[in-house]
C-alpha cells in the first residue's frame, strides 16, 4: 500500500499511513524497502523526507548492495530527491 502512494507522489496517503502503520522495513516484490523505492521512483523530496522523518533507514542495503542514497543518484530524475 505505502509502495502505491509513493508511486503517485501521494504525500497525505503516505503520512497517513505512516501514522497508523510504519511500514518502514517492508519490502516490495524486487526487494527495496519503501525508502529505496521512493529514492527511485519518486521524484518529490517531500515523499523521501516524510520517509527519513519517519526513521527509515537510510543505510540499508539492497541485495545488490545499493543503499537509498546510490538509488537516488542513479535513478533520481530530480536533484532535489
């Protein structure tokens, strides 16, 4: 659910979901959690600050060993992000 809401840059979704269930260590179907996705999809800073206030972890790996931060520079196509 919170992986849709990142997809359409839904911000009031996301925090209301993250309110009610911070689904922070989830992980979708290729294995990024919800910040990695957001770092990858999302092209609003507003999604992935929502995201770090939240406590996501910043620093966790993917499988192929990319935090959110390498996701953000290689996919990101907002600076900002």
């Amino acid at each position: 659910m919170i992986f849709s809401a990142i997809d359409n840059s839904n911000l009031e979704e996301i925090l209301a979901i993250l309110r009610s269930d911070p689904a922070l260590n989830c992980y979708d179907s290729e294995g990024l959690t919800p910040l990695m996705y957001a770092a990858r999809h999302s092209s609003s800073p507003e999604v992935v600050e929502a995201l770090l206030n939240a406590r996501a972890n910043w620093d966790e790996g993917h499988v192929e060993g990319l935090t959110p931060l390498m996701y953000a520079e290689r996919y990101s196509s907002s600076p900002e992000v």
